[in-house]
C-alpha cells in the first residue's frame, strides 16, 4: 500500500475547555476529496486551520507524504493551497496585482495562467480594478481563481462556495473533481450538497466521531 | 504531479514584497500624513508650551526631535500588519513556502520607506525651527538615519505580538518603548556631542550595532510572533 498523501493520528483540540474533537484519525490518499461535515461550531475551520499549519493549538501527530509534518514544513507549504474565511485579498490592489502576487511567493504556480483564471472565475474586464470597488462574492472569486492556475497537489478549502452563486459553484465543483481526476487531493468543508460522487469521502465532526 | 521546487530566487521575494508595500502604502498615502504631522506638531507647539528662547531650545532641539520621531515611529507601527491580518493576506503570507523572515523584513523595510525615511528628511528643518546648531545637523541626520530602522524594526515586533488583539495600541507602546531606549540615549547623544564639537564617531558606531543586529535577529522574532497571534 502506498504511504497516504496526508494523515492525522489522534488529534485532540479544546477551545474554551470544550472538546470539539478527541481520537481523530483519518488518512488522505492522492486524488481524494474529503469533506468534512458537521453543524456551526463543530471545529471544521479549526481543524482545517491545524491541517493546514495555521493553528498549532492541538494535540496529536500529522505527518505528510509518511514523514512528520515538523520535518518537511516547507515541501508542505510549497504544496498547499489554502482557502480560508478571509479571502487574502488586498482591497487597495487590483485582482490582477494581488493574484502576481500570489504566484511570486507560491512556486507550484504558472504566473501566465493568471489573465486566464481572472477571465475563467467571471472577471473578465475586472482585472485592473480595485478589489474594494469588487462585491464580496467578487472579492471570493478572486481568491477561488487560484484555483485555476496553481499545481499544488493538496487544496485546503473551507467553504468554498459562501457568495458564489450557482453556476460558479457548478464550475468549481468540476474543477474539483477535475483536480482529484489528475491525482490532487481536497479537503473541503461546505453546507451545500456536493454534486461530485467519485472518490468522495466525508468525515463527520460534532457529537459522531468515528471512534 | 511535479516535486514541489522552491526555486524563485529569495532575492526577488524580497524586491517584490517590498514593492507591493510600497505600492499599498502609495495608494493609502492618505494614512502615512498623521505621524508626519504629528512631527512637525510636536516641534511646532513645543517652543509655545516651554520657551521661545533660542538659548534653551537649541540645548534641547536634539531630545526634542528625537523624542518626536520615536513616537511619530510608534504611532505608525500598529497598522503594519493590521490590515493584512485583517483580509488574510497574512494567513497566506504564513503558509507561502518561503521564509516568514525574509517577507517580514521586506515589509518592514517598505514601512521604513514610508514612515521612518520622510522623517528623517524633514528632521533638518525642525532643526531650524528649535535653534539646533549647525555642527549638530549632520549629526542629527545620520543618527536618525541609522536609529529609525531600528525603531521600526523592533516595533514591528510589538505590531507582530498583538496583530491578533483587537485593541493593540496601548500594549505595542508598552511592549516596545522599553526598548526603544537605547537607541534615544545614543541617538540623542550623537547629536548633543555634535554640537559641543566632539567626536559622534563612537555613537554612529554603536547605533550601527544595534540596526546590523536588528536587520538579523528582529525578522526572526518578528515571524514568531506572527505565528503566535495567527495561531489563536
């Protein structure tokens, strides 16, 4: 069996002397997608926020491609891409800027497929706009773009779809499973009922961990 | 899927973090006014609160507009990394494979550019305006020069520690002023030694230590701290 893309051993995480979950366990091989499922309040984005390496308020081990994660943080970082609540994106800096930007700190991304993604995410014209004078479902559509031109093998997505609308939802939901075709892996967290069916997996948070 | 490279030169993250700062900064240039005008309040109401008297104001011209600048420093720290803590561009700046360091200095050195270098060139006419002397004007130049990137670069690790706070004002300037001290003391001192016709060889010398081992070890501090308030 080959060694999983990802794998979480045992976490535990309180927040204000409340566990949101204890004895969590899972494993993600390349080109799954794991959704992680639960109510408001269930540590979704918490445990997104650990997997990615934002929140280190946890106990238990995770280790990436078979090698704890404190030793090869940086083949990590460099091959994750991270959605989070906050769209990263400069208001004072058009989409255009704040997506250069992203490529010049990201390396597994193609810089030239930037004009491209804009047009492809519905903001086609808007490139050399601030971002403050985008709506918020713009402002998300910027960040999502990233989508379209990063080669990271791992997406880290926490409710990708708030303030998008249907059919920029049906589009990314194909470039998901698009991603996990060519043997990238998701993890996402969403409310909305994922049309994509193959190698989908979901993980349960609140009230009914797999022990 | 291609073996992640981690092969953009450090040397253009550098340059191009820097001049996304300095482009955020100019088309926000409204914001950088306030501590510039703070400076020039300062040396302007100072002779109307205490005395006009050139005797006594060029005594104290070098205290008085180094005690400005600091504080001109301090007030301009805390929007640092506010607002990219606030839309997440930090979370992503922590997560970017390159060193947290390196893009921390790059964004110091652009707050530096904006707030501590205008300061430092306005610093001769307040001179002027509070009688310093004229052997002391050199002085006063290179040692805001050489102490107001050090000033920015430990403020920015108060900036760094309450980021996450939602009132961080008041704790940077209890974080930070402590040790904004020494570099007052030899700033000061290089300027008043000036005037008196002796030698600031020495105080340079001393105010160079202290930036060459904050260009090195504040980053560091600096991205720990980032870690620390992005992590809650």
């Amino acid at each position: 069996m080959s060694t999983p893309l990802l794998e979480a051993n045992n976490l535990f995480c309180e927040r204000d002397e409340r566990v949101l979950f204890e004895q969590l366990s899972f494993t993600l091989n390349a080109g799954e997608i794991l959704q992680v499922e639960g109510p408001n309040g269930s540590g979704k984005t918490t445990l997104l926020r650990i997997l990615a390496g934002l929140s280190t308020a946890f106990e238990g081990e995770l280790s990436w491609k078979g090698e704890p994660m404190s030793d090869v943080r940086d083949d990590f970082r460099a091959s994750m891409l991270y959605f989070g609540h906050l769209p990263g994106v400069k208001a004072t800096l058009t989409a255009e800027e704040n997506l250069r930007w992203y490529c010049a700190v990201h390396p597994l991304t193609r810089i030239e497929g930037v004009h491209e993604a804009l047009a492809k995410v519905g903001l086609r014209g808007y490139e050399d706009v601030p971002c403050h004078s985008l709506s918020a479902g713009q402002n998300r559509r910027v960040s999502l773009a990233r989508l379209y031109f990063s080669e990271a093998p791992l997406w880290v997505l926490d409710e990708p779809f708030t303030a998008i609308d249907k059919r920029g939802v049906a589009e990314k939901e194909a470039l998901i499973a698009a991603h996990a075709a060519k043997g990238g892996s998701v993890i996402l967290t969403t409310h909305h009922e994922l049309a994509i069916r193959d190698n989908v997996r979901q993980l349960a948070l609140g009230g009914e961990i797999p022990r | 899927m291609s073996e992640p490279s981690v092969d953009i030169s450090l040397t253009r993250v550098f340059w191009i973090t820097l001049r996304r700062d300095l482009l955020l900064a100019y088309r926000r240039r409204n914001d950088l006014i306030s501590p510039l005008m703070f400076f020039l309040m300062v040396a302007t109401l100072f002779p109307l609160g205490v005395s006009p008297e050139p005797e006594f104001l060029s005594q104290v011209a070098a205290g008085v507009v180094w005690v400005a600048a600091l504080l001109a420093t301090l007030l301009s720290m805390d929007s640092l990394f506010r607002s990219d803590f606030d839309d997440g561009s930090l979370e992503q700046m922590l997560l970017s494979p390159q060193p947290l360091a390196l893009l921390v200095l790059a964004k110091v050195v652009a707050h530096w550019t904006v707030s501590g270098l205008p300061l430092t060139i306005l610093a001769p006419l307040l001179g002027v305006m509070l009688y310093l002397p004229g052997e002391g004007m050199s002085a006063l130049i290179f040692s805001l020069l050489l102490g107001t990137p050090t000033l920015s670069l430990i403020g920015a690790i108060g900036a760094a520690l309450t980021v996450g706070l939602r009132k961080g004002g008041v704790l940077i300037t209890l974080l930070v002023l402590p040790l904004y001290i020494p570099v007052l003391i030899f700033g000061t001192g290089a300027v008043q030694a000036a005037s008196t016709g002796l030698p600031i060889g020495g105080y340079l010398a001393i105010l160079g230590a202290i930036l060459a081992l904050g260009v090195v070890l504040t980053p560091l501090a600096v991205a720990a701290g980032l870690r620390i308030s992005v992590s809650n």
